[in-house]
C-alpha cells in the first residue's frame, strides 16, 4: 500500500474508533441544586454524611475521614494528597 491509502484508511477508521470508545467529551457539571441527581457511583464513593459535617466533633470529622477516604479510594487524590490528610485529621482529633 502507499502511503496515501495507509493514510486514507487511518482517516476513515477514526470516527468509528470515537463511536465505539463512546467519547463524547461531555460530562455534564454538578451544582448544588442537582446534586440528588448525582451519579449512583459518585455517592457511593463519596457518600452523603459530609454535607454539613464542620469537624467541630470527632463525628464531624469521622464523615469528613470517610469522604476522603473514598476519594482516595478511587484515586482521586494522589498518595501524598491522602497521606497529608492523614495527618491532618490526627493532629484536628488531638485538638477536638
């Protein structure tokens, strides 16, 4: 084959790998008022003691642990992000 042709059936394949890879490019943003529309996945993650939870009481910041521990999960947060929390969260309980 030339290199026109290799080229052409390269051109021709690509809206069918978008198709099939379901690669849209949209995700649609979530605000406050749609968030009980939230995808089932994000609030199993996620779950939904954090709204609310200030960490004024070792509760509080139990939720807030729980969340981030989900997020990073799923790595949302890097190592290093989560680990930060860790300490955080120690030094935030001893002050409690």
């Amino acid at each position: 084959m030339t290199w026109l042709i290799r080229l052409l059936m390269h051109v021709m394949l690509l809206p069918v790998v978008v198709l099939m890879t379901g690669c849209d490019g949209t995700l649609p943003l979530l605000d406050a008022s749609s968030a009980t529309k939230a995808p089932p996945t994000v609030k199993r993650i996620v779950g939904s003691d954090l709204p609310g939870a200030m960490g004024k009481t070792i509760a509080d910041q139990d939720k807030i642990d729980s969340a981030i521990a989900g997020l990073c999960s799923v790595q949302v947060y890097d190592k290093k992000t989560c680990a930060e929390h860790g300490l955080a969260s120690e030094s935030r309980r001893s002050e409690i």
